[in-house]
C-alpha cells in the first residue's frame, strides 16, 4: 500500500486536482487531501497526505514545495497541528521495500 501513497505523491506534484485523487486504502474517491508544511523561503519541508473517509494517510519529511502549492510555515503550529492537518493514521512502508 505505501507505493501507491507514494504514487499519490507524485500524482499532487504533477497538479492533479484533489477531486482527482482515489484513496490506496479505502479507494474513497475525492476524499484524498493534502498539506504541504515548511519555509516559505527555502520552499522546503513536508507533506501530509490523508484521507478524509478512512483517516490514513502518510508523511514524507525534506521534500521540495513546488512554486504554486500552498504552504502553512513552520512559524505557524497552531495551523499545522488544530486547523488544518487532521490526527491521521500513518500508512508505513511494510519491511522489505
């Protein structure tokens, strides 16, 4: 499962809308959501992906924010941990990868 979370992960890169977006887990349409977190300089930090029907989803730490992709900045936790990034379950990947 966690390839196709990293499929997902290449699928938001490339500017899928979120409507486009299927869950590897639940395989809930549209319910796929995501969050990028980090400077607004350096357009380098994280992304949460998660599903809103199932709440499972994975983090991909030291990634690169494309240009045009929303942010919230670390300066911000407040919005990172309450109003924006839900308490999901972490799909991780499985020994062996």
């Amino acid at each position: 499962m966690f390839n196709d979370w990293l499929n997902l992960y290449k699928r938001i890169r490339e500017g899928v809308t979120k409507s486009e977006l299927t869950c590897p887990e639940c395989s809930s349409g549209g319910s796929v959501d995501f969050q990028y977190v980090g400077s607004a300089e350096k357009r380098i930090g994280y992304l949460d992906i998660w599903c809103t029907s199932c709440n499972k989803g994975v983090h991909f730490s030291r990634v690169s924010i494309p240009e045009g992709f929303s942010l919230i900045s670390f300066d911000d936790p407040d919005q990172i941990l309450v109003a924006r990034i839900p308490n999901f379950e972490q799909v991780v990947p499985q020994e062996g990868m």
